[in-house]
C-alpha cells in the first residue's frame, strides 16, 4: 500500500475555534503528545486507537472523541487502509478546565445527534459568509458535551478536586511559562527544589509524557497557529523557541505528520486561510 498523507487546514472566523484539521492517513502514527486546546473529532473512514493516561481507546466512525487538553495522547491507524479525520480545536470558552477529568474518564461519546452536529458545523466553517451558522451549530455542540460531561462531576460541590500541586505540577506551570525560551533541567530543578532524576520521574509519572515531549508539543502547537496566520516557517522556528528551521520542521512533522511548508500551503479553493497538504 502507498503510504498518504493529505492535510487541510485552517483557522476560522469563528470565536471559540482555534483550528479546523482535516486529515487521511494511511500509515503516519502520532506519538504521545499534548494540546493547548480541547480536541473534538470524528472518523469519517477507518479508525484510530490511542492511549489517554495509560488507557487504550479507539474511535468508532459512529462516535465523537473528545480530548482534554494538557492531557498527553497518541494515535494510530487500526485498519489497514488508515483513517480520515476531522477535527475542531476549541478554546476554553466552550468547555472549562472542570471538565478535564470527566473527558479523561469518558473521550469516546456514542451520540449520534452529536455526530451529525459537529459534521455540520465542519460543512459551515468551509464556507465564509456563514459564520453565524457555524456559531450557532458550535453553540449546540457545547451545550450537548457539557451535557455529556456534567454528570460526571465529583466531590461535594460537584465539582471535580484539584490535584495535589507538587513538583510535577509546578514544573509545568515552569515551562509554560519559559516555553519561547526554555530551560535547562538543572536551572528547574533548582528553582522547584528537586533533584533533576527525581523532577522527570514526577513529571513522566503525572503526565505520562517527558518533560521535554511536553515542551515541544506545546512549541509545535504555537507553531501551528501561526504558520495558519501566514507567518514563514523560518519566523516560526525563532518565535516559538525551535534552535532553527529544520529543528522546528523535525518536531513538526513527527508530530502533526507534514512539514510546517506543506501544512502552512494556501488552499485557494477554501476559506482564506485555508492550508491544504498532500504527499
């Protein structure tokens, strides 16, 4: 079989959604990695399994998926001829960070009213002039997934407890912070007070994903928004703290499965800042 790899993307004028991602691939498997945003998707041929926090899942064409953010996760082909997938990036002004734990517990949603809704919302966000349309559909979907998530809520106030606040935790919030310029592991273990052995095993232990996977996922996901606002790969790398070019196209690629040149292409024949990929 030869191997595809068919991207389009873009970012809409629509509040709420930070990116549209349609894909088909065949072979490419994404490594653990994590988002800034809420991912929703939907399998429109074959399937996809991935872990979320050391669990395995997969992705029905008849269900919706919803992926935390912050959450580390996977993604391969579970059929042989690959999947093809669309996928809304959505910020927090559609679901909050209460509902982390209640996704982690449950991604996979067989709803069919649902389905239908996020497959329309993607046909309106193809056409410009019709952002209030997609506004309204996104309005129901949201409605419909904290319906979906609400009664999964613990605790006394019904909302979920916080997590205990510790090392990994704090180096997080560390590298968020120093995400553009980065840090050296002995400077962050100096300023969390752990040693730099102690300081990975925590990280990897809580979140299931390396410190240094964590920070260029968050760098490739910088990187992504602002190749979708027309910015050269060259200025890319520098803003979004890649050693160079080819140091962001390496990360880039094993991560989203195109390069940055190909994913940041004009698709003419879409919305105006609609990017299409093929190879």
């Amino acid at each position: 079989m030869v191997s595809r790899q068919e991207v389009s993307a873009w970012r809409p004028r629509v509040p709420g959604v930070v990116e549209v991602f349609h894909a088909h691939f065949t072979e490419y498997a994404y490594p653990m990695h994590v988002h800034d945003a809420w991912t929703l998707l939907i399998v429109d041929d074959g399937a996809v399994r991935y872990d979320l926090d050391r669990h395995e899942h997969g992705t029905p064409h008849d269900t919706v998926t919803l992926l935390p953010p912050h959450v580390p996760h996977n993604g391969s082909p579970a059929t042989p001829h690959g999947f093809r997938k669309r996928v809304l990036y959505l910020d927090a002004t559609q679901l909050d960070e209460s509902f982390i734990g209640p996704a982690v517990d449950g991604p996979d949603l067989a709803d069919p009213v649902l389905r239908t809704r996020v497959g329309q919302l993607h046909s309106a966000l193809r056409h410009p002039g019709d952002e209030l349309e997609a506004a309204s559909r996104l309005a129901l979907i949201g409605e419909r997934l904290r319906g979906h998530l609400r009664p999964r809520l613990t605790g006394p106030t019904g909302e979920r407890p916080s997590p205990d606040h510790g090392v990994a935790h704090t180096l997080r919030e560390l590298l968020d912070a120093r995400l553009v310029p980065g840090i050296a592991l002995d400077e962050a273990a100096r300023l969390v007070h752990a040693h730099p052995a102690h300081l990975v095993r925590a990280f990897s232990a809580a979140f299931g994903i390396a410190p240094h996977q964590y920070l260029m996922s968050r760098r490739v996901d910088r990187a992504r928004r602002l190749l979708l606002g027309g910015h050269p790969p060259s200025e890319v790398a520098t803003a979004t703290g890649f050693y160079d070019q080819s140091h962001l196209t390496r990360h880039f690629k094993r991560l989203v499965g195109v390069t940055p040149g190909r994913y940041a292409r004009v698709d003419r024949r879409g919305p105006g800042v609609s990017r299409r990929a093929a190879s």
